[in-house]
C-alpha cells in the first residue's frame, strides 16, 4: 500500500515532488487496476497543488459525493454522465489542504447494499465489500494514499477489513457531508481509508481542523472486549484475528477486559435498520417515484418495503438509540475503547453480495468512531474494529495504533 | 389570502377542479407579481394531478431546494440557470401527494442575510424579511396558498410576521433536507406558509405522514409570556401585537404566566451564530474558494470571518446547546406552549435589510416547532410566534390556532 505519511515525507525531504507523487500513483492504476476496477472515473489532467499539508496526496472520492470537474453518477445507471455543479464540502477542503483529487471511486448503487464489479484485490474472485467498494479496493491493492467513503450500516469498516487496509468511521458529523448523496441522514457518515492507522490521524486532523486528533497517545489503555452476541457469530477467521489483537494489546501494556453490552444497546441494534430505511424512503423520494425500474435489485425491494415504515416506529427506534448512546456514553468512563469485529469474518467468496454490515450497524448509530485495524497473518485479510466514545476520534486512533504496531512486532 | 383548505373544500365539492385552482394562481400571480416579485421562475405548464391530499395546491418552492424541472439558481449569480437532476425529498413528496410545483420563490443569496429584489406586498417600499422572502411575500400576497421556506436563524418565521402569513418553522428534521443547499446542517430547518395556522396543519400532517398533527387540539392551554430580553427590546408594534395575542389567549382560556428563561437559555442564544457560521463555512467551501468575488457583500464578509473561527468555540456552542434544550425540555413539563415576538417590529423601510432575526435565533437552535400568527389590526402586519416542545408540532400548531381564532372573534 501507498503510505501517506511516506509520502509526505518524502516529498518534505526533497525526493519526490507533487506531481512525482500522483504519478507514481497514475503508474499503479494503470497497472493494477485494469484487473480490480475500483475508480468509476479517472481524471486526466488534475489539478497538482506544490503546497500544503496534503500536497502531493492523490485521493479518491467515492460517486456519491459531488465533485465539480468530474462525473458524479451515484453508481446507478439514473445518474450517467451526472455532472454536479460544486465540490461537496469535504472534497473543497481536501483541494484547499493541497490534495489532488484523482479519482471517482465505484460505490454500491446510492451506496446501498448491492454489490459492484470491482474486485478484492487480495482475490479477484471475492468481494471488495461495500458501498464503499472502489476507495477500499483502491487503498489495499495500494493504487492510492487515501480514499473517501460513507458508512450508513457498515459501508467503511466492513470493505476495509475485506481489503486489508485502515479506515476509520469518524464521529457523526465530524466531517461534513454537504454534497454527499443522502441515504439516511441520521446515519450517513463520511469516513477515510489508508495503509496505515498514523497515516489517518494525520489526514483526519488536517481535514477537520483539529490537530488534537493526530497528538493523541494513550498508555495501557482499559479496553473492552465486545462480541456482540446478539448480531450472531463470527466466522474462525475473524474470531482468531479479534483474539491476536486482544493478545497484542495485552503486550502493549493494554487492560483487556471481556464485556457484555448492557441491554439499551442490543435493542437498539435492532432498530437501525428502521431509521436507515424510513429516511432513504424519503432521502431517495425522487429516485423511486420517476425511476423505480432502474433501481438495483436490492435497493428497489428494500425501498418498496420501506414505504410502509410507520413514523411511531421511526419514533422509537429514534429514541432507543437515545438510550443505547447514554449507557454507551456511561460505559466510556471506564473504557478507553472497545474492541470487536469489524465484519463477520474474510470477504466473502463471488461478487454477489457485498457481505453483511451486522457487526458495524451498532456504532453508526451511536455515532462514536471506529476504527479498522488490519490484523497481518490469514492468506486473506481480516480487521478488527476500535471503537472510542462520541468526539474523541484521536483516541480511537491511538489505541488503534498501539494494536497495530503491537500486531507489526509480532 | 388563498387558503390551502378552502382550495381543497371546494375542490371536494366538486365547485373547483384541480386545474381550475392553478388557474386562479396563476391569474393573481399575472395581476400582482410585477409589482412584488416574489418568483425566480415560474412554471408555464406545471403538472397538475387529479388526485391526492394535495390536488390542486399550487406550490412555491424557495430557490434553495431542488426541482428536477426548474433551474434552482439559489438567489446567486454563481448558479444562475443551474438545473439539478433531482427533485428536493419534500419536492418528491409533494408531487406524490398531488401538489403542482408552481414556482420556485426568491432567496437571499444561499439563505444569508443579503437582500433580495423582492418587496412586501403590503408596503412596496419595505422589505419582505428574508432570507425566504419570496415565499412568504408570494402566500402573504395571495398569489400562492402554500409555499417552503428554510430558517437557519429566522428566515421563515421573521418574514411570515413581515407579509402577514402564517408560517411554522417544524421541529428540526421533521421534514427533509435532503436536496436543501446546506448553510449549517445543524440548523437549517424546513418551513412552510400558508394563510392559516389550519391550512398549515393539513399541510404539514399530510407532508410528514403523520395525521395527529392535523387531529391535535388544547383546552385551557398553559401558555409562558417570554420577552427574550436578552436579545434587546421590541418595538412598540410587536409588544402591542404580543399584549393582543396574550388576552386574546386568556379570553380562549389558557392561562398566561410570564416567564423568565432559565440561563442555558440567553448563553445558548449568543452561541448560534458560532454554529451557524463554522458550518457555513464549511458547507459553502467551494463557493467561496472558487466564487468569493460574486458572493453577495454580506454573506462574503461573513464567510471571511468565520474562517477563523476555532473548532474549540463550535464545541462549546453545541454543548450550551445542549445544555439549554433539557432545560427547555424540563420547562415545558409546566407549559403546553410558549408565546413571543417573531420579529421585533413590523417589516423595516426599504429592501437594504432583511430584518433582525434576534428573536428567532434560540428556537432554530432549539430544534422546536414555531408557529408565526398574525395579529390583525396595525397598518402593517405584525405576527406572534407559538412555540412547543420539540416533536409536538400539532400542539404548536393548536396553540396557534386557538390564539388565530380568538383574534379573529374580537
């Protein structure tokens, strides 16, 4: 993979310029992607800024978030050829901070559930996961530094655990997502992925504008071991991975306790879905009213059924996931971070589906950060997830990275 | 006035067809718009369903919100004849409910401050307010029965006072803002006008998919008589408009104590502007990095600022945010409503300036329902504001109703 903080290093030391930089990246996408397909659109002439602190970086932005000098097509037939006016919030920052915008990523139709034709570029035969297909693909086949994609269910931390790369889900809002195509506005956050969990603190802190986030540092963290029970079992593959980390972190001087989350949580895991699908209803209105046959397989069926969601069920899902935030937000006062699955175990086999968010629905919804974690050693990579209480992404970020430096000296 | 539940009677009655009712838009729209200009466009052969809720209301739509058949051009020479792909969720949902997108009204500039072209239809000489000017000087002036606006500080509610509409500003996210050009996404807030806390009732029972709030009804409400005196003194008309409102309630029988806010209230009052700015910013980045010398003057000296304002002084403003909504919460354990201007005075001399939204800004921020009533009577029309509990908007709405009627009785 392409490190970022590599990167800026480099060109800070005078050995590799801006325009170097992207090439070297243009070099990799045309060698490698032609057998992965994770960019939707591929900018020819990009605007290469010589400075600022993400000069040099060439990022790929996923196809639901507006770009105003490239397509912006939603991953559905709807929208070809769409061309959006602006730049949404997020990609005017990144070309204010000096980054090249490179490239559109592929995304699951409105970033739903149905799958794409990019391929894992770990095995061409799996699933990248998605929505957020193309930027995970992207960052783990190391065709680019950094990446943008959204989570509503599990969109970032499940592909980027599939494609072996760090990612994190930053707190609801952090990152703003004026311009970014609405699936659920309760739920629809923007998240990062990159080789490495340093390379994310430092993007993070750039784009948001607060430098805590990459100075964070935590000694022997009290960490929560979670297995989220009532989302099912995970598979042996993913089991072992959680059980490395837990074991890395203890080297690391970590405190690592098993914990049972207490009951608002589970019930409002079950409830996710509600809010996800009443508001898409609503979100993707137009869509489904004018263009009801050109909708995925998938998204038209989950969006005839979600006609009939009542608002009293809305409602209460709203309020249970009130509740399930203040026990969370109690739990925190005793924990650094939890640790847990990031999916259901390695990406799955085929391209049909793009894997099950199950393990990821939960914390979107309590808005905290999440971080993916690769854990080295399977023939196919599998993460785990580090999660840390609302607003404090630099410290899911730095127990993220004593785990993953903990699981680099093993 | 046109009333949206007069329209629908007759129509019921079979005294009206749907497309008959357009027409009688259209002809005040030929008679009176030349000498307002609440319009940025107008539709010349707008569908018109035969059937639904909404069958035969002819809808203004605030030139911030997307129409998949109309440019949206945001009040800015930066998107003059931008046509989106979409329609607006609410847009969507209109049409599904047989509305006929009419119009799209007048917007300051991205729903600043700046002023717009458009004058009040009962003073030539005086500003509509803003930043929805178009919306509430096309309903006030009878040219439309129903039209949406958006309110960021007071944008709905300070211009229904101006042009003599009645306007709710729902509670935050009742309806959707998807397809809404953001300028802070934690404020920005639907609304609607019409002629009569009723016909607003309909409206948004049928727009929400909720019908409670058309069934809801209060007896002998217990109303709070707040001055807000922290955000400066009203003007002889306003205060003599909310001594109207206040016996007018008491001769309906709701009893009216003056109330004091509690302090997390005024410190969360001088806290908006920070989140409204530090997301404007940010929500307008590609505005301002590529467009800043077509910005209109305020709104540009405005972006300048908030450029630096810090993440730390965003955080604290949401936690006195926070602060005062569970006080707020914890006071209307004792009131069915609070009563208080909408606007200090009657519309300023003059189309230089909107307005002040002084007394607008805390309940924005809030998230709760406010209900603009008219108090007939001055030679210039001065509104009362009915607020409620956050997600009680039928009772904002009955509230409003019975202190509308009592007016009307006197």
């Amino acid at each position: 993979m392409l490190s970022l903080l590599d990167i800026r290093s480099r060109i800070e030391a005078g050995q590799l310029t801006p325009a170097g930089a992207i090439d070297l990246c243009r070099a990799a996408i045309a060698a490698r992607d032609p057998g992965i397909g994770a960019l939707a659109s591929l900018r020819a002439e990009a605007a290469v800024p010589e400075t600022g602190p993400l000069a040099g970086i060439a990022v790929g932005v996923k196809d639901i978030i507006d770009t105003a000098d490239m397509p912006t097509q939603m991953g559905s037939p709807i929208y070809a050829g769409w061309q959006p006016k602006a730049d949404a919030a997020v990609v005017a920052r990144l070309r204010r901070l000096g980054a090249a915008i490179l490239a559109k990523t592929t995304t699951s139709p409105f970033a739903s559930a149905d799958p794409t034709q990019t391929r894992n570029p770990h095995d061409p035969g799996r699933t990248p996961g998605g929505s957020s297909a193309g930027s995970a693909a992207a960052v783990g086949a190391g065709l680019l530094p950094l990446a943008l994609g959204t989570q509503t269910a599990g969109s970032v931390i499940r592909p980027a655990s599939f494609c072996g790369c760090a990612a994190i889900k930053p707190s609801f809002r952090l990152l703003p997502t004026v311009g970014v195509k609405t699936f659920s506005w309760a739920l629809d956050t923007l998240g990062l992925f990159a080789a490495g969990t340093q390379d994310l603190a430092y993007a993070l802190a750039v784009l948001a504008n607060r430098p805590e986030i990459a100075g964070a540092a935590v000694a022997a963290p009290r960490i929560g071991l979670v297995l989220q029970d009532f989302a099912g079992e995970a598979e042996p593959e993913a089991r072992a991975a959680l059980e490395a980390a837990r074991r890395a972190a203890e080297r690391a001087g970590a405190r690592v306790d098993d914990l049972i989350l207490p009951e608002p949580m589970p019930e409002a895991w079950t409830r996710q879905r509600v809010i996800q699908d009443y508001e898409a209803a609503q979100a993707l209105g137009w869509e489904y009213a004018t263009h009801r046959a050109a909708l995925s397989e998938q998204l038209g069926q989950h969006l005839d059924g979600a006609q009939a969601i009542p608002a009293s069920a809305y409602d209460a899902a709203r309020r249970a996931a009130h509740h399930a935030r203040r026990a969370l937000k109690d739990l925190f006062s005793d924990y650094d971070a939890l640790l847990t699955f990031s999916a259901p175990g390695p990406a799955p086999q085929g391209l049909a589906s793009t894997g099950d968010p199950r393990f990821n629905r939960l914390w979107t919804l309590m808005g905290v950060p999440c971080v993916n974690v690769p854990v080295p050693g399977g023939p196919l990579p599998v993460g785990v997830q580090v999660i840390a209480r609302f607003g404090d992404d630099g410290r899911a970020l730095a127990v993220a990275r004593l785990i993953e430096e903990a699981l680099a000296r093993q």
